[in-house]
C-alpha cells in the first residue's frame, strides 16, 4: 500500500505548486514609461490629405515611430520591424492586432507629402498611418513626443538627423514603453504582450 501511495504524492505535490501562487497582475501604472511626459495633444495630415488629430486615435494603442521616408538607414529597417510585428500579431493574436494602431510621423514634411508616406507605410504594413503635415506642425508632434530631430545638409541635398525610439501609448494617448524596433518583429511582439497582451 505504502509504495503505491508515494508515487501518487509525489505526482500530487508538484500539481499543487503549480496551481497555489497566483502571478501578479501587471498593471499600466508599472510601465516603464507610466507617468512621463511624453506624448499629448497633435495636428497632422494623413496620407489621404486629411487633417488628423491625436483624438482620432482614442481608445487605441499606437505604436508611435517618428522618421522620414528619404532616410537612407535605420527609417526602413526599423519600419519594417514594426510592420512584421504587427503582421505576426495578426496571425498569432488577431483581437490584440486590432486594438493597435501603428503610426509613421515624418520630420520630413517638405518632402514627404501625404502620397509619399501613404505609398511608404503602405509597403510595410496595410494598416500603418503615415502622417505629416506643415513644418510647423510636425515640430509640435515632435516636441510633445520628445522626439529631437535637425536637418543636415549634405553635397547631394540634405537628410534629417532624428530620435529612433518607438513608443507603445496607450488608448488615452498615455505613454507605456519603449519598443525595441531596432530588434527583430518577435521582440516587438514579446514587448507589446508583456504590457497589453
């Protein structure tokens, strides 16, 4: 008797430990970012000419990338992770994907019009927006999203000199956490679910 009971302890002991700890819950309040200044209040032009306000984006989370479509280096491979981010979630975790909204700013207005960052979202990602707008509105995005950028001039023409970060905001526009586009799509996904998974 005594040598079927402890094979049946010890099956139940480690089934015990399993279920008696229950993990925190993560909450927003302890993102990296809860509570900085980053983000707030914009007006731009989306890739269909049309004026577009932070609020449109209300009661979404926003991936916020700031960049240019001219620029020849790190724009498109950081772009391009971000997309493959959100193609993987619409394969692994559609729901989750449909509460996101990627979102290109260019620091680039006087050569990225609307068409133009339409066309360059629209190669990376379908649901991407692009947006721009006057000189003046970019640098008030720019500000508010603490995103530093300048112009250089260059023998052929010129290029833009830019922060790279990618915030994850929340659906109040509040900011949450760095995403790591400068790593592979995987790792943008593991960053998004550990926060709003």
């Amino acid at each position: 008797m005594n040598r079927l009971l402890f094979p049946l302890l010890a099956l139940a002991l480690p089934l015990a430990a399993c279920g008696g700890a229950q993990a925190p819950e993560k909450t927003l309040d302890q993102a990296p970012l809860a509570g900085a200044s980053i983000g707030g209040p914009f007006t731009l032009v989306n890739g269909d000419g049309k004026t577009v306000t932070d609020a449109d984006f209300a009661g979404k989370y926003r991936i916020m990338y700031f960049g240019y479509t001219f620029c020849p280096d790190v724009c498109p491979v950081d772009v391009q992770n971000i997309g493959g981010a959100m193609k993987l979630l619409d394969r692994q975790d559609p729901a989750l994907s449909a509460k996101i909204v990627p979102i290109f700013v260019s620091i680039d207005p006087a050569r990225d019009t609307p068409d133009v960052v339409k066309q360059f979202t629209a190669a990376f990602y379908p649901r991407m927006v692009g947006l721009t707008g006057s000189a003046e509105q970019v640098d008030e995005a720019a500000k508010v999203y603490r995103v530093p950028y300048q112009k250089r001039e260059t023998p052929s023409g010129y290029l833009m000199d830019h922060g790279r970060q990618a915030y994850l905001m929340g659906p109040k526009g509040e900011p949450i956490a760095l995403l790591p586009q400068d790593q592979s799509p995987q790792a943008i996904v593991a960053e998004i679910e550990r926060w709003i998974g």
